[in-house]
C-alpha cells in the first residue's frame, strides 16, 4: 500500500475549515422548558460545554469531515501493490536490449512502458526506501546507486536510452545479485521481454514481451564476381503471422552515413520463414553496402543489414620448414584463395616480403625480432623464447573456439598464454601447448610442438583447425573482425601505420592507433578505418541481433522466488476510483441526513 | 364570578356537583362551623362534668344537682373555623405545557377553597412569588369564594420563586392545613415540609406537572431555556440523554413521595389535569 502524491494531505487542514465553520455556525433553537431543575445533574455528563464538544454529536459535520479526508487520500493516489517492489531497498533492472524497441501499447516501444512502470513503481515507494537502478544488454550499466532520492531516481529512469545491442537482463540480475546481499531488505524488479532467472532473489518481473509484426534482414553478404560487379545476397525473415510482399533494397553507404540506392526487388516471405534475396551484378562504387526493406512494422531497428564489400584477394603463405610436412601442406592447400611457397633455407625466406602469413615449422630456435614485419606469424615446433617449460608424453586438450578434442604428443614446449591470446591445447597442469592472439601489433599462432611427434595430423581435427588458423592469419584486415554486433569491441591491428582514424556511421572521426580497443559501436552501420591508401581502406559493419527481433512470448522456468506481470500493469491497484466512489456514498448518507433533520 | 380559559362553565359545574370533605383537627382558632375536640358555647351538648369554681354558674345543670345534690355543669361541643391555608407557587415555570400547569394549580386551588368554604371554613390564599407572598387573601363563608376565584384568575405566573423564603414569610399563628400547590423544582422541600409541620400544619402537597416533563419529546441540537430565570443550556437530543433524564426524573418524584411519608403530609400528584 502506498500513495502516489503526498502534498494534497496539505488539503486535510480543509477538514479544520469546516469544524471552524461549524463552530460559527452552531445556533441551536431555543427550547423553554419549565426548569432546568432536573437537566442540572445530568448536564455534568451530557451538555457540551465546551466548543469542540459541541460538535461531538454533529453527524453532518462528522460526514462533512469524512468526505473531506476520503477526497484528500484519493487525492493523494492510494494504491496496493501486489508485487514485490517492497523492501528497504529496490534495485531497479531495466532491459535496454534492441528488442525492447519493438512497438508495445498506445504507441509507445517496450522501453517507454518499462520506464513509465518503473517511474511509477518509485513515486510508489516510501521515502526512506534505497533506489538502484541498473540498466541491462550484454552488460549491465548501474546508473544510479541507492539513493533516496526518488527525484534523482526518476530523472535516473527517464535518461535510460534505448540501444542497438543483444542481451537482456541476465547482466543486471548478475550485478544485482552481487550488490544484493550488501542491503538486509532488497528487492529486485526486472522490466524486460526476456524471461531471466532470479533464483533465490526477492525479485518481480515485468514482462513486455508480445507477439509483434515484423520482417528484418539478417544477413547480407556479397562476392566479387571479378568484372567489377558484384552479386549481393540477403535473407529477409518475416517474423508476423501474415504473408507479406516488402521492397527490398541495395543501398551503397558513403563515409558521411549517406545511402544510395543500387538495386530495389519486391519479396513476397510466407508467415515464420526467411526469403533469400540475390542482386546479381551489381556495380557498387562505395566499400560498405546495406540492404533494407521498405517495412512499416513494430521494430525498425533490423530493417536494413550492413556488410563490407568483399573484393576477391588472393593470400600469401610462406612456410619456411627444414622437414617434410605435407600433412601441414595439404592442410593448407585446402584453403581456397591461398597461394603457398615452402623454403628451406634462410635464404628462400629472407628474400620474400608481403606475404600475408609466415609460417615457420621445426626450425629448432626463430628469433622472433628478425623475422618479417609485415605479415603474421605461425611458429611451429620452435624455441621462441616464449617458453616457460617442456613438457613429454602428455596427452593435451583441446577446449576452444576451434573444437574439443585431445591429442597425445611426445614432447611438447610449454607456455603462459599471453594476455589476449587463446589457449589452443591445455597441459594437465594448465598450461598452454599453443595459442593464437596477437602479439606485437601482428597475428601471431605458436604450437609448442612438432607435427612429427603427435598423432595430430591424423584426425579429423588437424585440417579443420589449420583451415581455420590459416583464414584467421591470412586475414589482414586491421581490425579483428568486420560483422559486429552493437557495443561489440573491435581491436585495431595497424600494419605500416601508427595511427589511423575510424568514421562511423553518423559521420564522426576517431583517431585511433595500433592495439586501440575501439568501442564506439552502438549505432548500427558501416564504420570506415582509413589506410594508407584506398586500397586499405577498411569497412567493418555493427548490425542488428537477428535474435532480437523476435522477442515474443517471455518462456519462464517457474523457479525462484518470482513474480511474473505483465508490463503496463505494474501490479498496482490504484484505489483512487473506489475511494471517490466511497466519497460519493459519504456525500448520500449525508444528504439523507440533512433531510431528516 | 370570573369565566375565562380556567375557569369555564364545566369547571364550575364539576365544582358544584362534587363536594369534598376535608378532615382536619382543631382545637384553636376563631369560632367556626366546624365541630371542634375543644369544648366550647355551642348549643350542642356534648358531657357533664362537676363544677369547679369559676366556671360559668349558668351551666350548672340544676336537674342533675336535685337529683345527685352535686353540682354539674354542661359541657357544649365548642365550635371552631378551620383554617386552609393554600400556598400557589407562582413561578413561571407554573406556566408551561400546552394546558399550562398553572391553570390545573388554579383549579385545584379554587376547588378545594371551595369545599373549605362550603364548609364554614377559612381561606387564606398566599400567591407565592420571588421570595415573598405577593397575594394574601383571606376569605370565610360561600360570599368568600367570589373573591378567591378573583385572586386566583388574577395571579400572574412570571419570576422564580423561593418557595421556602415565601412561605416562611407567611404569618402562621394557629393550627391548620396548609395545601402547597407547585411543581416542586426546588432543593427546599425538606425545609418547607419541616417549616409547616413546626407550625402544627397538616400538609397537603399538590404536585403539578405536565406529561413533556415526565417523558420529554424534543430532537437536534437545542439550547433549553429556563422558563424562571433565562439560564440555558445546549444539549443535543438522543436516546441516552432521554434515558439520563427519565433518571433523573424517577429520583425527583421518588425524593417527594419520601419527604411526604416523612412529614406525614398527603401528595396529590396532577399531571396535565390528572
């Protein structure tokens, strides 16, 4: 139970108005009767004497003084809460996640409600109560920490902007949780369209998840044809339950966040399915390209897909080893766009440059410092100076991105994966056979062993990894990837360059230098990193989560100490109608009595 | 004779057609028609006695002395007046009631001065008014009752009285029977009774009251108003109050037929004429 506005108990002094008025008013009818003689003693017990108890028995101004407070706490907005925003401290988790932009009720996105809810739930809550207010995607962003100051919190709640980005919830649970037991009686509300596990928390959840009508682009790729055209492939998913028939559109997108269009096509999508969409031979003048379609549905932000114009490059590969390796060789080979020359002397080497990968294999110790700067590196089998231990007989395991797997080696270098870097093969004794990151400003992958002393080569797994560690090496791209997400981090590998600048789609400039960690990725386009020359120029292109462009109905696990509502509802019972009508009835009773009398 | 709203035609009727006897004992007093304990010069015989020097030789009865050769003298009934003494409390708070209680205090008035003076008997009508007797009329005989019937229609119920201030300062010199007609709101009762009995009254207290008094019927918020002396008081009707009152009540006249008892005085109890 509590009030949405405190000032109108101001109005209550009204009620003292009327007594006063009363008291001005009070004029009895005279009575002659024969004698006081027999009233006297039982005047000591029932005459007013005094003011105020001349009004003792005045039931219309009783009435009057009812109706008058009845107003004033109807006034005041008097509700009852059925969820659990209750406690000496409320921590407020607002999802922000790109899918909370989807159109909700009375022309608002799931976010307005959210926040409108949440401002509210803080108006509703007693003064001395501790607001938190966390906002929540894939990662969670505490704005405001415990503050009674509900003006400070509502202003707080208002600032929340919407984002681009992926998540829900789970992040601001995380932070929650972690500041939960810091306060003795907290409570957790959770505005969202995505269910998300509480557990043991006192928590509410308000959900605004809704089926919605919506068609998105999910992606979009395109491929040289080699005659400066290009063919563009996108998938358009119609997410509603309708069939539609949408214009879909190629854009080329300029450095200022301009769009051109190239190529318009009408797609008709069943309800529930995807449609591929193909441009053949397309001319496009600007590396970065979108595609979008012409739909007026409830969520605008996967209405247009971002990609880089993939221009057909082949890859330099130079292995420089002093044994047989055609099990490495052939692995390599598999890879389409490669072209790759084996030495084995140093003097093949040294006298190669611009070779996208170098890759060295059994050469007993490489010296890092004199090998070539312009290209990355993959060591194999080599003393580096990177080692911190041998190890033999040890059967190593495989838990990556690459695959799970093991594989059992006779000796094997060791090493501390370095910062950044990903561990490709584990000892026992956790340390590192192999890893694969970034060292010195280049791309660098050492395996700490000889391809001759393992079994390796002869799984299913040895071609898959190469395969994958040669498209990451041969990649020269100076960021480490190209088709983000909002809010995605992108690492800046400058080659031959100690500082660049990145424009992104709304046109501004960031310088930026080797190593950067950019993060300026929360609107959704084409971000351009400037080169040495247009050559290499780079696009790399943040886009919307197709996985939030269909948050319909919020799937909960029924556990945890939960309450789920629906958004917009808030779980309150304003009480202010049953109360005026509680006044109305006071104002009858009192107009039967004025009769009577 | 007088007719107005009190005394009608029909009163006089009644009047007239039902007679009353008063019983009192005398023994004092100015000759009268009423057969006295005392002997006295009547021509009625009542004993003989022996005579005793000093007594009247007339009355010896020769007759007896031949026959007896003693000397007796007869003894006649003595007769003597008896003296009404009716006390009318003549407060304003007499005048209240539809039928207001003063006009059943007249009546009962005049008729027992009536009944007294068909009787041969003395009248004395103290209009008792602030704290003294505004109206003292003293009448005998059947010519008497004219003018009582006047005194009475020409009392004027107006102030407070202070009954036993009043009636002390009547002038009681002999036995007789004092009648108080009121509504009896006072804390003096007791001492009125004392006062009379001390001066060898016989009482006869005739209570007035009007049935808005023994069961009041008034509603809302009403500031009562003292007939007698304009003091008010604000009280608002209910139930408890009514109920408080009826106690009251029931205590005042529970208080009176008490005091009565006590004093041996006879309570006539009237309200609104019954």
């Amino acid at each position: 139970m509590g009030v949405t506005l405190i000032w109108p108990i101001a109005l209550s002094l009204l009620a003292g108005g009327v007594i006063v008025m009363y008291l001005l008013k009070q004029h009895a009818e005279e009575f002659k009767v024969p004698s006081l003689f027999l009233w006297t003693e039982m005047y000591k017990n029932q005459t007013a004497d005094k003011p105020w108890e001349k009004l003792k028995k005045n039931i219309l101004m009783i009435l009057e003084i009812i109706t008058i407070l009845v107003l004033v706490v109807a006034l005041m907005g008097p509700y009852v809460k059925s969820g659990k925003g209750n406690g000496s401290t409320v921590m407020i988790i607002i999802d922000t996640s790109a899918s909370m932009d989807s159109n909700y009720k009375n022309a608002e996105t799931r976010l307005e409600s959210a926040k409108k809810d949440a401002e509210k739930l803080i108006k509703s809550l007693p003064a001395t109560t501790l607001v938190t207010v966390i906002t929540s995607n894939t990662e969670a962003n505490v704005v405001l920490s415990a503050t009674s100051d509900k003006l400070a919190a509502i202003s707080a709640v208002k600032g929340i902007q919407q984002t681009q980005r992926s998540g829900n919830c789970e992040e601001g649970v995380k932070t929650a949780r972690a500041l939960y037991n810091a306060y003795k009686d907290a409570a957790l509300v959770v505005y969202t369209d995505t269910y998300v596990s509480t557990g043991k928390l006192n928590a509410s959840i308000y959900d605004y998840s809704g089926n919605i009508n919506n068609a998105g682009v999910n992606y979009v790729f395109s491929d040289d044809n080699g005659d400066d055209t290009f063919t563009v492939v996108a998938g358009v998913t119609n997410y509603g339950k309708d069939d539609i028939t949408i214009a879909t559109d190629l854009y080329e997108v300029y450095e200022n966040g301009e769009k051109k269009m190239v190529a318009t096509q009408d797609v008709t999508i069943t309800a529930g399915s995807t449609s591929q969409v193909v441009f053949q031979d397309v001319v496009l003048e600007t590396m970065g390209l979108a595609v979008g379609i012409g739909s007026n549905d409830d969520l605008a932000g996967d209405n247009m897909f971002f990609a880089a114009r993939k221009v057909k490059k082949d890859a330099e590969v130079l292995l420089y080893t002093k044994s047989n390796n055609s099990f490495l060789e052939k692995a390599i080979g598999l890879v389409s766009g490669v072209t790759l020359t084996r030495t084995n002397t140093a003097d093949g080497f040294m006298g190669k440059q611009d070779c996208a990968l170098y890759i060295f294999d059994c050469l007993g110790d490489v010296d890092i410092s004199s090998i070539p700067v312009d290209g990355n590196i993959m060591i194999i089998g080599c003393k580096t100076g990177l080692e911190s231990g041998t190890e033999e007989n040890v059967l190593l395991t495989a838990e990556n991105s690459y695959g799970i797997y093991t594989v059992a080696v006779n000796k094997t270098f060791t090493y501390v994966t370095p910062q950044g870097n990903e561990s490709l093969f584990n000892t026992d004794e956790g340390m590192s056979a192999g890893f694969v990151g970034e060292l010195a400003g280049r791309k660098i992958c050492v395996i700490g062993f000889d391809l001759h002393q393992t079994d390796f080569p002869l799984t299913i797994n040895f071609p898959i990894l190469m395969y994958d560690l040669i498209m990451r090496l041969t990649d020269t791209s100076p960021v480490d990837k190209t088709d983000m997400l909002a809010g995605d981090i992108v690492k800046v590998s400058l080659s031959g360059l100690n500082e660049s600048s990145i424009i992104d789609p709304k046109g501004k400039k960031t310088k930026v230098q080797t190593l950067d960690k950019y993060s300026s990725t929360e609107e959704l386009g084409c971000y351009f990193l400037k080169g040495i020359t247009e050559d290499t120029d780079t696009v790399f292109t943040v886009n919307f989560d197709c996985n939030e462009s269909n948050v319909s109905a919020m799937v909960t696990d029924a556990s945890g100490n939960v309450d789920i509502k629906t958004g917009g509802g808030n779980g309150i019972l304003n009480l202010r109608a049953i109360i005026i009508a509680i006044a109305v009835v006071l104002l009858i009773v009192e107009w039967i009595f004025y009769i009577r009398q | 004779m007088v007719y107005d709203d009190t005394f009608t035609a029909e009163f006089y009727e009644k009047l007239m057609r039902n007679r009353m006897t008063l019983r009192m004992r005398t023994a004092e007093g100015m000759a009268g028609g009423r057969k006295s304990n005392a002997k006295g010069s009547s021509v009625e015989f009542s004993d003989f006695r022996e005579y005793i020097p000093g007594d009247d030789i007339r009355r010896i009865d020769w007759n007896a002395y031949g026959r007896f050769e003693k000397l007796f003298v007869k003894l006649f009934m003595e007769e003597k007046e008896g003296v009404f003494r009716i006390y009318l409390d003549s407060s304003a708070s007499m005048d209240f009631g539809t039928e207001p209680k003063s006009r059943h205090a007249k009546r009962m008035a005049a008729t027992y001065g009536y009944n007294v003076l068909q009787n041969q008997d003395r009248v004395i009508l103290n209009v008792l008014s602030g704290d003294k007797i505004v109206q003292n009329l003293n009448v005998m005989g059947r010519q008497g009752f004219s003018k009582l019937i006047d005194a009475l229609a020409a009392t004027r119920y107006t102030e407070a009285t202070d009954m036993l201030a009043a009636i002390r300062s009547s002038d009681i010199k002999s036995k007789g029977v004092s009648i108080v007609i009121s509504d009896f709101y006072t804390n003096d009762l007791e001492d009125i009774l004392k006062y009379l009995t001390a001066k060898k009254q016989e009482i006869i207290l005739i209570q007035v009251l009007t049935k808005w008094e023994t069961d009041p019927d008034m509603s809302g918020s009403l500031n009562l108003v003292d007939a007698e002396n304009g003091e008010n008081r604000r009280i608002t009707a209910s139930g408890a109050l009514f109920k408080s009152y009826k106690k009251q009540y029931t205590a005042f006249i529970e208080n009176i037929d008490k005091l009565s008892k006590k004093y041996s005085a006879r309570l006539i109890r009237v309200i609104d004429g019954v």
